[in-house]
C-alpha cells in the first residue's frame, strides 16, 4: 500500500495515553471526555500531545456545488475501479425540496488538527502519514472493523467512511493511493474530486483553515461569472451582468481565449 | 470485465403481486435504456397487440441504462415506454424520460430497470431497497399531491433518515443520500391522458400520459435507493475519459469567451450552469443554486431560496405565466405587477401544475384549445361544457384548470382531461381544427414544437416516430438559437462542414444540415440520412443510454477553441470504458437503427402505415410562421435564413418518405419493416409475428 507506515512516535504516544477516551469535538476543537461518561460534556484538557497538521486540506463551496455527485463517483473508481455512492469519501448530500442553500450539505474529512479516528483507533489502523505530508489515513489491511473511527468522528454525517464490501474503515487520504486513476495525488498531487468537479466547488488548499465550525472549510470560491449566471448569495446582490443589462450599454467585443485541448 | 449493468432487471405483477427478475444479459445486444425496454415489451406482449393503454396487460418499462450510476456527462435519464393514452390517434408505443437520480438508485440497488405488469386491486407503491423489493401499501399515499407523497415514501423507506446523516438500509450497508421516488398525481391517479410522472419536485415523464397508466394500475410510486456499485470496464480509462471531457464544459471561472456567450440569447446554449430555469430573471434575484440531474456537468436547473420551481426548466418553470407576457402561450393577468411578485405567481403556479402530476408540453396545447374553444363559443358559459375558470393569467385561474382536469371535475373536467386531440375528437371538429391549424397537433396529438417546415429534421423525425421528437441539441439549439442570437459564433458554411464530420457515418455527405429547398436541401437524400442520423441517436444514445436531450448530442459547442464538439468521440470513448466492448460510433448508431426497426414493428402491430404517417394540411399549407435561422444553400452559397413562408409540398414529402423507407429497409408501399432488413439485424422472431398479422413489409 503506497504510503503506508507506522505511526510516529508521539502518535503511539497519544494512543497509549487515550486509547481508553472518547472524544468529541465541535468545530474541530477536541474535547476529551471519559468513556464511562460519555454523555457528559467535560471541560477540554490541557492538550499534552500535539500531532503534525496536515499539509493538505480539501476546502469547498457548498453554495456553488449542483449536486452531481461526480466528486462522490471519481472518489470511488479511482479507489476502487467501480462507481457507488456508499464508497465515496466525500459525501454529497442534497434535498430537492429544500431551500437554498440549506438544500445541499458538503462533507469531506476535514483532516483534523486532532484526529479522533486516530487517537481512537485501537489497532492503529488510523495513523498519520508522516511520509505524505501527514494526511490522516486508514490502512485498510490492519482494520478490523470495529467501527470505532465511525462513532468518534464529531462531524455529521461522519467522515470516515465504512465499506460494506470489505468490512472495513476507509477515509479520504487526498487520493494518496488511488489504484484506478493514472495521476498522482497526495498534498502535492491531484485529487479526483477536484479535478472532476464541473462547477470548480473543491479545492486543495496547503494552509490550515480556520477551525470553528465549517467557516474555513466551507468558503466562497465564486467570482462574478458565476453570479452573473443570476446565481446570488442574497437578493440585493445585483450582479454585473444586471446591472449592466439595467444601464444597455453596448455588447463588449468577445476576445477568444487559448483553451488547452487534448 | 463486462461493467455497466448490474446484470438484471426487476419484474413485478401487480396483479398477483409476484416478483421476479430478467436477466439483463439476454437484452444487452440492444444496449441499454430504450433498447432493452422496446425488446422486453414486445417479448413479454408483442403478439398480443393490439390492446390500450388502460389495459391491465400494458407495461410501464423504466429503463436505466450503462451510463445511469456513472459519471457520463449528461446521461443517467430514466427512459419510460409504455403505450400511451396521451398520444393519438392510438395509443401508440411511446416513451418519455426524465432526468434526476431515479436511474442512479435504481442502478446502486442492483438493478438494470423495472417492468410492471397487471393492475393491484388497491392503490400500491413498490419499494427498492438494494435488492430487497416489496409491493406496498399506498394508503395515506393515494391522493397525495406529487411532493407530499415523494416525501412521505421517503420517510416510510427510511424511517430513521435524517437529512445530512447516514442511514443504515440493511445489513451495515450505508448511504447518505435520500431515496428517489417518481411518482403520479391526482392527474395520473384519475387516468387523465395528460398525466405526468414525477421524480422530484420537478423532474417530469411529461409526453404520452403516463402517469395515467401508473393509475390505471393503482400505482402510485416507485422507490429506490441502494448501497452498491456501478462495475466499471476500464477504470483509468472512464476517469481518463471523464477528465478529458472537461475541455467542451463550460469553464464556471474563466468561460471561453465569457462575455460574449454569458449574454441574452445564449443562456439556453451556452452550456452555462442553470440556463434551463427562465422564471427567475430579473432583479431582484432570488438567491439560488445551478441544481444538477446526477452526473451531469452543466446543472440547468436551479434551486432557489424560496423553493419555489426547484429543479424545473424551461415550460416546466414557465408554462403558467402570470401576470402577462405568455412564452409559452395564454397570458393576460395584472401585467402592471412588479417582475419580483409576477415572477413568485408565476413559479408557485408552475409548481401546482407539478404537484398534481400534469405533463407540461401535453397541458399546453390543451390550454391553448380551451381557450380558442372559449373564443369561438363553442364552449363557455350556457354551452353543455362550461371551463367556469376565473380570468386568464391570475394563480386562481391555474388552480382551477389543474384541479377540473387532474380531478375530471364536472364535465369540463371530464372533457379536458382527454387532451387536446381527443377534446377535438369529441366535438367532431378534429379535421376541421388540425387541419386549419387551430390546433396545431403536427404529430401524433403532440403540439407543434419547432416549424416542420424548416426545421424538418425535427418534423420528420416526429412524424416518423411517435410523439414530438424533444431532441433540441441535434440542431435547433446549436443552429436556431445560435443563429438568433444576432451573433453566431460559426458562419452557416462552418457550422455545416463540423456538422457533417460529426455525424459518422454519413460524414461525407457536405449538405446533412442544408435546410434550403434546393436539390441538396430538405427534400433530398441528404436529408433522408440526417433524419436516420437523428433516428439512430435518438434510439441509441439518448434512448438506449439515458442521455438528455438538452445536452447531447454536441456537434459544435462554443467552449472549445475550434467550436469541435466532443460527438462522435465522447459516446463510445465512455461507452467502451465502461461495458468494456470495442464498437465504433457507428457499430452502436447501426444498434439505434436496430431499435428503431423494433420500435417502428410495434407501431405497425398498433396500426401504423405509411398513409398515416403525414402531416396535417397547415403544414403544406400555409407558410411558416419562421423562428430561428437554419444554415442554408441559396443560391449556391451557404446563409442563415429563417425559411420564413415556406410551406411543405405533399409529393416531395411523399418522394422523401419512399426514399426514408427504402433507406431504412422498410417496404415503401406500407412503411413495414421488411423480413430481410429484421433478419439482418437478428430480429427473425419480430418478422414472424409481423408476417402472423399480415403486417411484413
């Protein structure tokens, strides 16, 4: 498996030490919480264990995602040559009867500064790769299915995924090893949802966003061709194709673009 | 590996409730889609016919095909056949498709497509639960409108959903994605001929009245959701393909030539994100998305904040205008009403019409007949039909149209719900009307889309099917609209010549897209092979593989620098990818001419002839009211003109038809498909039941 490894040290650290808690996190702020008492919201501990960031993150615009689901269907051929939603490491999640733009919910891992799929991991399946820019991984051939990295995740729907055809964890490790697709991904590679999304929605960024709640996360990646599609945030957004439209000035003389072709 | 299918296809009998497979692989030879639907019908029904509609022993075929569950642009289309009370004057094998996700689902639970057979006793819905299925229930169901009753399905197939979680359907298989339900309503409940189904709030089956036949079996939905994969052929090879594709997108950054083509005229073709939508075009905007059927790249659709004409497009976001105006016919109303409101009366007047499950295009030209038959007096007030419908262009007036006819409410309700032709019929003024173009029902009891006279691809290839043709990217996007728009990208000679190398294996001919009248115009044998072209893809590509008709097929595209659309090269590049076959373009256009044939037989068991097979006396007429512009050779030199005046001449039509039949193999005395031309493309047991009813060509 390309890029598998042991965790480091400190990780092995971390999980001797936590291996017996629970934690939960909101916004990406890890709070430990005792196991016997789950269901009661303890005061955050002092953090003793620091783990690497990541250096990648998948960042995204769920007011401008269509809801395709391409994304989902790349991220499931390329891990695993066939194409299915439950799969996918990325989860799209739409209502056609909903409103704007609570009719669409984005949710790729977040690769969190603190892992809880990793801490919580009892075989150490979920480890940190240190090799490939420290992206939170699942080494599908040392989980056993526990499922524990499913019910620690804090986001909703969580973020680690189960495969029901193998009995096994899986999560997003930014296309590190994707067997079905001829590009190499990883925090300085491609990752296929990025590069299949029509409406640009995803995008890999190198910094940490910001971590309360999904604000860095979930960010605007439109410009004015998208709202000139009449696609706004807010009715008094009057984009500028409207407005201009209000004015009648005379059409812009179109200035052909190089456009790469295959 | 064989990827694409899940390998069967789901059969149930409503009427002693059994429920068993077909194995898809005896039916690949058709391909997917409508090729598979059409074989199975006339395996399972063939050497009854013909019966009606209403028949209990009629099917309702809903196909996905090798491309539904991928992420094959623009494809994943459920294609529907049936016979179908809405078209005229019988009920002849028809088919409608809709877009949304029903075909994924229905792929992810495992299955290829669904037939359904017999009539319950009592209203039922069928559920899909990856590969568990059972007949339901529909009590509490049976009566709801289209919404209600997708949602409340929703909640019984999952009664643990919670939107933006993840749901266990069985045995630790997982999904968070929310069950797709296509369903009918009231107007389909009570078998009215212009009953659609519905898939979402707005995703519609509309043509053929087929929510009828949903309610002539006492079914009222279909659901399903799965946890299972597509299998893939050639993995690299499909994401390869997908990602090369990107080149004809529109890019939603930096669009190729952004300024030009984000104006006025283009928004329908540009391939821009949520053109399909025109109900929500002026300021103030109501916030929205672009909203995307599955797998497709362009999101016509848009979902507002007001979740008013969520997912709907074109008529079906415009059909009911309020307030004035009137795109699609009608109008009148308040036109003094500010553009914010007339705009909100004008969505949640559409919605009403998709909540009761009435197929737009069908509902259109039967307004449009109410009203001339109110104007000439022949029904209205003191008359034995009276509409009583308050004033045109208000919400109350569409309120009360809908409910009359999705209900039959008293005798105009009766008398409405039939449909313009079969309304006419009854009055006894069907000739009179037709033929005058009062109606103007050009094929089939299907409304006049786009001129038959001039944009003759689209006439013919109506009247030599079975229902208004709806295959707007063949040339009336591209070609019309562009040329419309005062600022066409390609010259009429350009657009010609791309055309022409796009439409294998009738590249050599340089005057596929003439529509002049000049010897290589629209009589002539180069139109014969374009409307075969048109035919073939239809049943093949759009048919047979889901694809929509608002983005396929792509001869040109203004994304690209050289205009070079991605037909012929993106269909079999995916299709190959995928089901891991080696055909060519043509080997699988040579499949659509296969279906067809199979089509054109049934129709022939339903009564077909080629005397039928001709339009109404408008048509030669009277000239044409002209539209858009079409490339043209005048005078020897290639032009945009609008063909304004033509009218069609009835022995050069005639002349076209025997050289049409003769083309496709068929007998040009009758129209029949010949033993040899059935035999050739392996359907002898087709020819031995058309030689049993006398009915070879």
């Amino acid at each position: 498996m390309p890029g598998s490894k042991k965790p480091e040290n400190e990780v092995d650290a971390a999980k001797k030490k936590f291996s017996r808690r629970h934690f939960l996190a909101t916004g990406g702020a890890v709070v430990a919480v005792d196991a016997l008492i789950s269901s009661t919201t303890a005061k955050a501990a002092p953090a003793t264990v620091s783990y690497p960031t990541s250096k990648g993150y998948l960042v995204y615009d769920s007011k401008k995602c269509a809801g395709c689901t391409t994304c989902m269907l790349s991220c499931s051929l390329t891990h695993y040559g066939v194409q299915n939603l439950s799969l996918s490491r990325i989860q799209i999640m739409q209502d056609s009867f909903g409103k704007f733009p609570d009719d669409v919910v984005m949710a790729p891992c977040r690769q969190c500064v603190t892992p809880p799929c990793v801490i919580n991991c009892p075989v150490e399946a979920a480890f940190i790769d240190t090799e490939n820019g420290n992206i939170r991984r699942i080494n599908e051939e040392k989980c056993i299915g526990c499922k524990t990295c499913l019910s620690m995740c804090p986001q909703q729907p969580h973020r680690t995924v189960w495969n029901h055809v193998t009995g096994k964890s899986s999560k997003c490790d930014l296309c590190l090893d994707t067997p079905y697709w001829s590009e190499e991904g990883g925090v300085n590679g491609k990752q296929a949802c990025v590069e299949s999304c029509p409406m640009k929605a995803i995008k890999l960024v190198q910094a940490l966003p910001g971590q309360k709640e999904t604000e860095g996360y979930d960010v605007n990646l439109r410009n004015d061709y998208w709202y000139n599609l009449g696609l706004v945030e807010n009715s008094t957004h009057v984009p500028p194709r409207y407005a201009m439209s209000q004015r009648k000035p005379k059409t812009s003389k179109p200035k052909p673009k190089p456009k790469a072709k295959e | 590996m064989k990827g694409g299918y899940t390998g069967k296809i789901l059969r149930v009998n409503l009427t002693d409730k059994s429920i068993s497979t077909i194995p898809t692989e005896k039916y690949e030879a058709f391909g997917g889609g409508h090729g598979i639907g059409s074989a199975v019908f006339f395996d399972l029904v063939g050497d009854q016919l013909p019966f009606e509609a209403f028949d209990p022993r009629n099917l309702i075929i809903m196909m996905a095909s090798p491309f539904s569950g991928t992420f094959m642009p623009g494809s994943g289309r459920c294609e529907v056949q049936s016979l179908s009370p809405g078209l005229y004057p019988e009920e002849w094998f028809g088919h409608s498709n809709f877009g949304g996700r029903f075909t994924a689902q229905l792929k992810f639970a495992g299955w290829d497509g669904v037939v359904v057979e017999g009539a319950a006793e009592n209203p039922v819905w069928i559920n899909i639960v990856d590969d568990k299925v059972t007949i339901e229930d529909a009590n509490g169901v049976w009566g709801m409108d289209t919404w209600d009753a997708q949602q409340e399905i929703s909640r019984r197939v999952i009664p643990s959903l919670k939107y933006g979680e993840w749901a266990e359907l069985a045995n630790s298989c997982y999904t968070t994605q929310i069950p797709a339900v296509v369903c009918c309503g009231q107007a389909g409940e009570n078998k009215t001929r212009i009953g659609a189904l519905l898939h979402g709030p707005g995703s519609q089956a509309a043509l053929c009245g087929f929510g009828g036949v949903f309610g002539s079996k006492n079914l009222k939905a279909i659901s399903a959701i799965g946890s299972g994969s597509v299998p893939i052929a050639d993995p690299k090879a499909l994401m390869d393909a997908r990602l090369w594709f990107r080149q004809f997108q529109w890019d939603v950054d930096n669009p190729h030539e952004g300024q030009r083509f984000a104006q006025r005229g283009y928004a329908l073709i540009s391939g821009a994100p949520s053109g399909g939508n025109v109900s929500n075009g002026s300021v103030p905007l109501v916030p929205a998305r672009a909203a995307a059927c599955a797998s497709c790249p362009r999101g016509c659709r848009m979902r507002l904040a007001s979740a008013d004409s969520n997912e709907s497009v074109c008529a079906g976001s415009m059909f009911a205008r309020i307030g004035g105006g009137g795109f699609f016919g009608g109008g009148g109303g308040d036109s003094s009403m500010p553009d914010a409101l007339r705009g909100k009366m004008t969505r949640q007047a559409n919605d009403l019409m998709q909540k009761y499950g009435l197929g737009h295009w069908q509902l259109m030209a039967t307004r449009g007949y109410i009203d001339f038959l109110i104007r000439e007096g022949i029904i209205g007030e003191g008359k034995e039909i009276d509409p009583d419908l308050p004033a045109s262009g208000t919400y109350a007036y569409y309120e009360a149209l809908f409910r009359k006819i999705s209900l039959r409410e008293g005798a105009f309700g009766e008398f409405a719900a039939e449909a313009a032709a079969r309304m006419a019929e009854k009055l006894g003024r069907y000739e009179q009307d037709v033929n005058s173009g009062s109606l103007r029902l050009s094929y089939w009891g299907t409304q006049e889309h786009y001129s038959s006279q001039v944009e003759v691809e689209w006439g013919f290839g109506s009247l030599l099917g079975e229902r208004d043709l709806m295959l707007h990217m063949m040339a009336n996007y591209p070609l019309h609209w562009m040329a419309q728009s005062g600022d066409p990208y390609l010259t009429a000679e350009e657009a010609s010549d791309l055309y022409r190398q796009a439409m294998v294996p009738y590249e050599d001919d340089r005057y596929l897209v003439d529509y002049g009248e000049g010897p290589t115009g629209v009589y002539s044998d180069s139109k014969v092979k374009q409307v075969a072209w048109v035919k073939h893809y239809e049943k093949f590509w759009v048919g047979a593989g889901g694809f929509c008709g608002w983005r396929w097929p792509m001869c040109i595209t203004n994304n690209t620098v050289d205009r070079r659309g991605p037909t012929p090269n993106a269909e079999p590049k995916f299709w190959n990818a995928i089901t891991g076959n080696n055909k060519t373009f043509a080997d699988y256009m040579e499949i659509g001419h296969k279906i067809y044939t199979l089509d054109r037989s049934i129709w022939v068991l339903q009564g077909r002839h080629r005397d039928l097979e001709v339009f109404p006396d408008y048509i030669y007429d009277q000239p044409s009211r002209g539209g858009g512009e079409m490339p043209m050779v005048i005078d020897g030199k290639w032009v945009y003109d609008p063909g304004q005046g033509r009218a069609l001449d009835r022995d050069k039509v005639e002349d076209f038809k025997t050289r049409f039949y003769k083309f496709e193999g068929y007998n040009p005395e009758n129209g029949y498909p010949t033993r040899a031309t059935l035999e050739g493309m392996g359907m002898k047991k087709v020819a031995d039941v058309l030689e049993k009813n006398g009915k070879l060509g």
